[in-house]
C-alpha cells in the first residue's frame, strides 16, 4: 500500500478524465499576479543521519527545567507521575483505541471511561460526568453552553467571579462566539472577599449563569463560596466552578459547596505538563442537567455472560443535538480524551484514596513552608493577606523588581512561578504566583528562596 | 365533550370544560415511535406564536413542538417525566404536554377541526 497520493499516472489519468492538458491549464483562472511562481522556500531533504544529527544540535540549545524547581500551576502543576501510569497506558490495546465505544470489542476502554467519570464524580461531589474533553479552557466554554441551554435560550447573561483565570475567559468569548452572550465580569476589589451586594448588583433574570474559579487564578479560596452559589441559586441562574481536582483531597468538593456544574483541567492526575498540552478536560454536572451535557455518558449495565449474571459497559446517553441538531448541540467538540483519561484512572487507582489525600495535603504544607521562607526575604508580601490558599498563592515585589527576580530564577534553572494577568488589577504586575506540589522537597524550596533573595 | 383543533405541524389543542390542553397528535405519535423523553418548560412560561414551546423525544427522533397561538403555561403534564410512553398509549388524552391559557381563544379559529385534520391525514 502506498501513502503517497496521486502517483503521476493518477493525475495524468484524472486530468484526461476531465479533459485538460495539465495543471497548469486547470489553474488559468486564478489571476496571475495571485500565483507565486516559485517553489516554497522548504529546505531539500535530508538523510537520516543528517537530519538526527541537525535535530540534536537543536536539543541541546533547550533549557531543560526538571519537574522538582518548576514552581508554577496556573492549570498545569508539576505532579509525580507514578511509573506505573506510564507501563500500562501504553499497552497497545488501550494506546492504539480509537473511537472505543463498541461493546462487543471494547469493555476494557469502556469500563476505564465509566471509572473515569465516577472518580470525577468523587471529586467534583458531582452525579454526573461526561467521558473527559480536551481542556479545562473548552470545557468551561462547554459548561457555558450547558448553562444557555437549560434556559433554553432566555437567559443570555453570563457572569465571571472575580480573579477567574483571564485566559479562560477568552476561550469562553471566543469558543462561543455568536451565542450573543452577554458576558460580564466583576471586577475584584483589594482586599475583599465578594459579598452579595456585589455580585447581586449584576445577578439578574437574565443570568443564565455564573463562573467561579475555586481556588481562584490567584490560588485563594473564597470562604463564602457556598453562600454567593446561594445567591446565584435565588435567582435562578446556574453556578459553574470551575475547580482544581487535586484540592479535593483536602477541600470540600464544589458539589458540597452547591454547584450545578464543575469543569477545569485534570492533567495533575497522572499526566505530564508536556508542552501545555495535550491536555484532560473534565465536565461534571447534576442529574437535572444530564440531557444539556455534552459528550458521552459511558454506563454500567446488567448483562448475561456465559449463561450466567453478570455486568457490562455500554454507551449509555450521547445527547443526540450534538449529530442530528447540531445547533442545539451544547459542545462544538463533542470529544473525549480517552488515553489521558485512562491515566487519570490509573493514577487515581494507584494512589487511593488515602494516598490522594496524603498527597494533596503534602502539595499544602510546601505551599505553607514556602510561604513562610519566601515572607522571610524583605520586600516580599502577600497579595491578598489573611487568604486561604491550597498549593498556590501570590506574592508582591517591590515595584520594578519582579521581573528581575523571575529572570534571575531563570539563569539558575528555576521556574519562579507565573506572572499573574494584570488586566484586572495592575498591582499583579508587580506579583508571581507561586504553585507547590509533592515533587517539591524542602532543599528546592530553600534553593527558590535563596536565589530570590540574591536579586531583592 | 371535549373540542379538539388541529396544527398541520400536527400539535393539538383541547378543549375540556373550558381548560385548554396542548399535546401532539395521534398520527404525530405514531410517526415517532416509542416516545422516550419529553422536555416541558416551566409553569408560567409565556409562548409567542411559532415558538417552540416542548421538544418530544422518541427512539427515531427529535420532534419540536410548537406554540401555534400566543400562550401562557399553566401546568405541564408531570408524569411524563417518568412515564414518557403515556404519550404514544394516550397522546390526545393522558398523554397531553400542557394545560394553557390563551391569550386570544378567537385564534382557534384559524386551527383545523377533526374533519379538517382527517382530510389532511389522508
């Protein structure tokens, strides 16, 4: 079998077919100062030796930071990755599958997609989930549209807590661009904690939904999460959190908070940062909304094997908008991401429940240590005192210097954290926010600290 | 004795001791099949003519239901939540979607009664 298209025997037989000499004649009609006539310019080919070697010269110029002096989040964090997860992703019967949803041949994937969304379901403190998407940023923009769509259309109003991640909320406007939304941000306040005056002065029955970010861009918590989703709740209008996974081994899910629908990026659980990608969406939601989520749902059922009782994996509900009324479709996607889900089941099943918990704890108190030695070096404060955080918080440089400090970690092989989006609050121009997990010892911490303090 | 008017997008509107009954038809439900979800709106909902104010699941399709005359919810028929197939049993009776109140009941006017209806089946 050939991969290469069109021999040219094929295309001189094509061409006869339709009765014209060569390409060129077929080609007449663009003007000719639209041709380039030329070549591209593309580099000739190259042999294998050659081309190894050009592409290890490339390598070496890249500055490797290993995962132990990354000390940065944002959406992707620096996890351990059990060997484990590796070893078995990639047996071929799970890494070469490919649309998998035919019972008779694929219970394994299936039952690994039904795990997936039960441990989403556990850790959201969510009824439902879908089998995974391709991002935490497309999955918000899903649960937007999720949002819409319960209220059928009436409600165009869209409301973004304060500090949710400014990058995510470019991918809801431009994901669901033309769904005339009506997109509105409450703008943070220094200092304070959204009260209910506030968010209610744009809360009304136009608003179809509002976006939480827990723990929010900044890595705090809001202690009053649960009585602003009461707020959203009196008005009819949906809360959506869009929500850490890991910190649920240590905080109370978004579910117990009262969330209608929790979505975010799910790549902590047994999947590498890589290049930013390809990355685990996850969307959870409560039974009432199971016919506006997108996606498959991947359901257990009873089943006879070999004469005997017994239980099988099946798809169970794809809405069917999504191919046969595309314009009510609830996802532009309408995909999963089996292999990282896959992953994340493994990680989830290697480390327990106990183990989770014992991690995410840990992930707390570098954070917590961190903190403290990095509050120890003069000039540095908290941006927001007197917040809870999880494992990521930002700190504040004395003006002009945080960029020094942050090139300074740099050319000593550290990631010092990200610089927050100053588009809410110019103060963050003068910020990094930091991110801790167990991959952190106590000599990265001291060393980040130590080489901070040689630029402050 | 109940009046029924007919839609050509085949929805009906019964009318019972002067209450007012939305629902789809008969031949509707024979064309769908086994009927598997009904969505409803809310009680109160108000509906402006041509509107889509149910959606009717079956195995076969997805079926819009509209609101042919401008008109205000008064209660959705709530056993269909759990026992859609009341539709495809009893569509013109247990199986109606909504007790309405019409803004207008002169609009009926322009519906089609049974004979009508009959004549259009065929």
């Amino acid at each position: 079998m050939t991969f290469i298209p069109h021999t040219p025997a094929q295309r001189a037989q094509m061409l006869a077919a339709i009765g014209v000499d060569d390409i060129e004649q077929l080609l007449d009609t663009i003007p000719a100062a639209l041709r380039l006539r030329r070549d591209l310019a593309v580099p000739a080919a190259q042999g294998e030796v050659e081309l190894a070697g050009e592409l290890q010269e490339l390598l070496v110029v890249n500055q490797f930071i290993p995962p132990r002096r990354v000390f940065a989040g944002g959406g992707l964090y620096p996890h351990h990755v059990p060997a484990v997860v590796d070893e078995l992703s990639h047996r071929g019967e799970f890494y070469t599958a490919y649309t998998p949803y035919q019972p008779e041949i694929s219970q394994g994937m299936l039952q690994c997609i039904y795990e997936f969304q039960s441990y989403i379901c556990l850790l959201t403190g969510m009824e439902i989930s879908n089998a995974s998407g391709y991002d935490g940023g497309t999955t918000l923009a899903d649960a937007v549209q999720m949002a819409l769509a319960s209220h059928r259309g009436q409600r165009r109003r869209l409301i973004f807590a304060p500090h949710v991640d400014p990058q995510y909320r470019e991918v809801v406007a431009t994901y669901n661009i033309g769904m005339e939304m009506d997109l509105q941000q409450l703008a943070p306040v220094e200092g304070e904690f959204t009260s209910a005056d506030r968010l209610n002065e744009l809360l009304d029955d136009d608003t179809a939904a509002v976006v939480f970010q827990y723990p929010d861009c900044l890595g705090y918590l809001d202690d009053e999460l649960e009585m602003l989703i009461g707020e959203v709740h009196r008005r009819e209008a949906l809360a959506i959190v869009l929500f850490y996974p890991f910190a649920a081994g240590l905080l109370k899910t978004p579910g117990e908070l009262g969330a209608d629908i929790v979505c975010g990026e799910a790549q902590c659980l047994g999947n590498y940062m890589g290049f930013g990608g390809p990355l685990l969406g996850f969307l959870a939601c409560t039974a009432k909304l199971v016919r506006v989520l997108p996606g498959r749902l991947i359901g257990r059922t009873i089943c006879e094997r070999d004469g005997q009782p017994g239980a099988g994996f099946v798809m169970t509900l794809q809405a069917r908008e999504q191919h046969i009324r595309r314009a009510k479709a609830t996802s532009n996607i309408c995909s999963n991401e089996a292999l990282l889900a896959l992953r994340a089941c493994l990680y989830m099943g290697s480390v327990g429940r106990a183990g989770f918990t014992q991690l995410a704890a840990l992930c707390h108190s570098n954070a917590c240590l961190a903190r403290e030695r990095l509050l120890q070096i003069g000039g540095l404060s908290d941006f927001y005192a007197n917040r809870q955080f999880f494992n990521e918080f930002t700190l504040k440089f004395p003006p002009g210097k945080r960029d020094l400090a942050y090139d300074h970690a740099l050319s000593c092989g550290m990631l010092a954290g990200i610089k927050p989006d100053a588009r809410d609050l110019p103060d963050l121009d003068d910020a990094l926010t930091f991110a801790f997990t167990e991959v952190h010892c106590e000599d990265d911490i001291q060393a980040l600290v130590n080489c901070l303090k040689e630029e402050l | 004795m109940a009046t029924f008017y007919y839609t050509k997008t085949h929805e009906y509107i019964r009318e019972d001791n002067g209450a007012y009954f939305l629902g789809i038809t008969e031949h509707a439900q024979q064309e769908l099949g086994d009927i598997t979800y009904v969505e409803l709106p809310a009680a109160g909902t108000e509906f402006a003519k041509g509107d889509v104010c149910c959606t009717v699941e079956s195995v076969k399709a997805v079926a819009e239901v509209y609101a042919e005359l401008a008109l205000k919810v008064v209660t959705v028929n709530e056993r269909l939540e759990d026992e859609p197939e009341l539709i495809n049993q009893d569509a013109q009776g247990e199986g109606w979607l909504l007790q309405i109140e019409l803004a207008d009941a002169g609009e009926l006017s322009d519906f089609m009664d049974q004979t009508a209806y009959d004549e259009l089946e065929k």
